[in-house]
C-alpha cells in the first residue's frame, strides 16, 4: 500500500534549511510518497539477482533507518524499553505509549511548517 504525503508534509519540507545550504533543487527529488515499512516495492532485477545468487523477481520490501530497525533486532518494541545504538552517532532510542513531539527540534534543523497536531 502507497500512502501519498498529505499536504502539510509536503509543505514542511525543509526548504529554508537547503536554501541556506545552497541546493534547493534537492526538495524536488524527496520522496513524494511513503511506504509502510514492509511493503514489497518490487522484485529483484535480472542483474542484481545474478550478483547476489537469488532468484529474479524476489520480492523486495521497504526498509528503515538502521537505528530503528536495530531497535528490533535487539527486541526493544514495547514502551518503556530502551535501546543503546553506538556506531557512527550513539543514540538512546526508546519506545513510549504516547505521541512525543520534537518539533523544537524540526523547527531548528529547518522543518518550519511541521505542527505537532494528531
């Protein structure tokens, strides 16, 4: 299932941050769309399944940022678990039961159009 970007999304593109940065032509190649993480996005090429030594046509899915899909590999998924994810940046992740909003955050990195609303 394609989950099309509801206005506000679109509109809360960090424009100003890469006007700033000098690529503003970038926010035309974002993603238009979301996917469940899980969806099958297509199969497997003809070449990349030779490389790889599977079969053509293997369903391929949609992944996730590393953090978080190693948040269930070490089975942190229910709130009030936490996770210490060390690599290239050390990040304490957490699952909680309530909505937590960073738009402060958002805001500063550039995200001026977000809101916090449900």
């Amino acid at each position: 299932m394609r989950i099309p970007l509801p206005p506000p999304l679109l509109t809360g593109l960090p424009l100003t941050m890469l006007a700033k940065l000098g690529i503003p032509d970038l926010a035309e190649k974002w993603p238009k769309e979301l996917l469940p993480l899980g969806a099958i996005v297509g199969g497997l090429t003809p070449a990349a399944a030779a490389h790889l030594g599977l079969p053509a046509g293997m369903p391929v899915a949609q992944g996730g940022a590393d953090a978080f899909i190693g948040m269930v590999g070490l089975g942190v998924v229910r709130p009030g678990q936490m996770a210490l994810m060390t690599g290239s940046s050390h990040m304490q992740l957490g699952v909680v039961s309530e909505k937590v909003c960073v738009l402060s955050a958002l805001v500063l990195i550039g995200f001026q159009n977000m809101s916090c609303s449900a």
